[in-house]
C-alpha cells in the first residue's frame, strides 16, 4: 500500500525532474557548442555589451523598455550557466578543477565590482563637486534620470552582482576530445 | 596577467596521457574512475592544473604506478 500523499508525489517528482534537467544539461554534448573558448569570448562579449550597452544608451537616448534589458540579461545569464555546466549552483556535481575556477571567479568578480563600485561613487562625487562648484571639470551629467531611468540603475547594479561571477569565471573553453 | 605565484613556477610535469594510452584507457575513462570530469583529465594531463594529493593517488592507483612515476616538479629557471 502506497502511503504517500499526493503533495509528497508531486514533490518527488519535481525534485527527480529537477536532478535529471541539471544532469541532462551538464553532461549532455549537444550543449559543447557553447563550452568552447570561441563561444565563451562570444558569451562574454554579449554579456558585457548587454550589460553595459543597453543602460548606456538608455542614459543618452531613452525609450528603451527595462523588460528588454532585463530579459537580455536573464537570456545571457542561462546561455552562461549552460557554457560552465552550472557551476556556481550546486556543490555537489562540480569536481575539485571546477571547485578552484569557482573560487578564483568568486574572488576576481568580488575584486572588479568592488572596483567598478569604487570608480562609479567617485565620479558621481568628483561630478558632484565640480558642478556645485562651477570647476568646469568633470563630466557634468545630470543625475535628474526619472523613475524610469532610475529601474534601469537598480536593474545594472543587479546584474553587475549576478553577472560579474560569469565574466570571471574567464573565456578559456573545454577541448572537445574526451 | 600578474605575478606568478610559486605554485605556477613550480609546474608538475606527468606520464598520464603515457600511460593511460599504455592502459588502453580514454580520457572519459580514467575520469569516470577517479570520479572527475573528462576535461579535469586534459587539464592535467596538458600541465595547465595541479591535482590534490587525494586525486593523483587515485590517478596513480588506477593506472597501477606510484605518485612518483607518474607526477615530477618541473621548476622554471
């Protein structure tokens, strides 16, 4: 007699399903495509220009919609997971080479976002500063963006956090001979 | 890119690829054996990573040789 609930069913079967998706895609050589270096440069050229290249124009130019620029990010995002067999997500299915990579990219992407933090701050001051007192220095962007360009600031700074860890985990691919 | 640190300066040289062509043993084999991924194999094989203790005892063990014979320091001059 089968004494499971119909909830503990469903659970299993979504926790089975889940395993067998990761596995599936982390072993799965269909997928090689985007494991080598050249797709890894690709990867992380696309991901830098969405990036960064989407809040740009966005500052100059406006009208751009925050749901293309979340959903380049979100699409450039699962593209990475899937050239780094989901490395950063589960303990568990990662060997020992894996487990160094992950944590040298932990360590560079916590160096450059504190960086890019670092220089962001002091331009908005330096700016700041040399409007207020007419220096004629400085790059004297108005920071009067708008709700709707202030979406975008607090989208970027997400996903220089998400991201960052990914561009890290640097463009050197796999070899495809096993 | 940066200082080398004396871990790279001290690169360990090894017989693997040798002898798991000696072994009649793929790449994806000796991985499955010592449970890492095929890649993992190519990257010590080719000098680019240094294995833990553990993973070149297993290594040796499975292609039946001591650490010694199959991992050497190469220090750079």
């Amino acid at each position: 007699m089968n004494s499971k609930s119909l909830e503990e069913r469903v659970e299993i079967f979504g926790k089975n399903l889940d395993i067998s998706l990761r596995t599936w895609v982390r072993n799965d050589r269909s997928l090689n495509f985007l494991r080598t270096t050249r797709a890894r440069v690709v990867l992380s050229a696309v991901t830098v220009l969405a990036l960064y290249g989407i809040p740009a124009f966005q500052m100059f130019y406006r009208g751009l919609s925050i749901w293309l620029y979340v959903g380049a990010l979100v699409f450039c995002v699962l593209l990475q997971k899937l050239s780094i067999r989901f490395a950063f997500d589960d303990d568990s299915h990662i060997d020992e080479y894996q487990h160094e990579r992950r944590n040298r990219a932990y360590r560079r992407a916590y160096k450059r976002v504190a960086t890019i933090l670092a220089i962001a701050i002091l331009l908005v001051a330096e700016n700041g500063y040399s409007l207020k007192h007419s220096l004629g220095s400085g790059f004297h962007y108005s920071f009067d963006l708008g709700s709707e360009n202030w979406v975008f600031v607090g989208v970027f700074v997400c996903g220089l956090f998400v991201v960052q860890k990914y561009l890290s985990w640097g463009i050197k691919g796999e070899s495809r001979s096993a | 890119m940066g200082r080398k640190s004396k871990q790279e300066e001290e690169r360990v040289a090894n017989r693997i690829e040798e002898l798991r062509t000696q072994a009649g043993l793929s790449r994806q084999e000796l991985a499955d054996q010592v449970g890492v991924h095929y890649q993992t194999i190519g990257y010590i094989e080719r000098g680019e990573y240094s294995p833990s203790l553990v993973l070149a005892l297993k290594i040796a063990a499975v292609l039946g040789k001591t650490v010694e014979q199959v991992f050497q320091i190469e220090e750079d001059n």
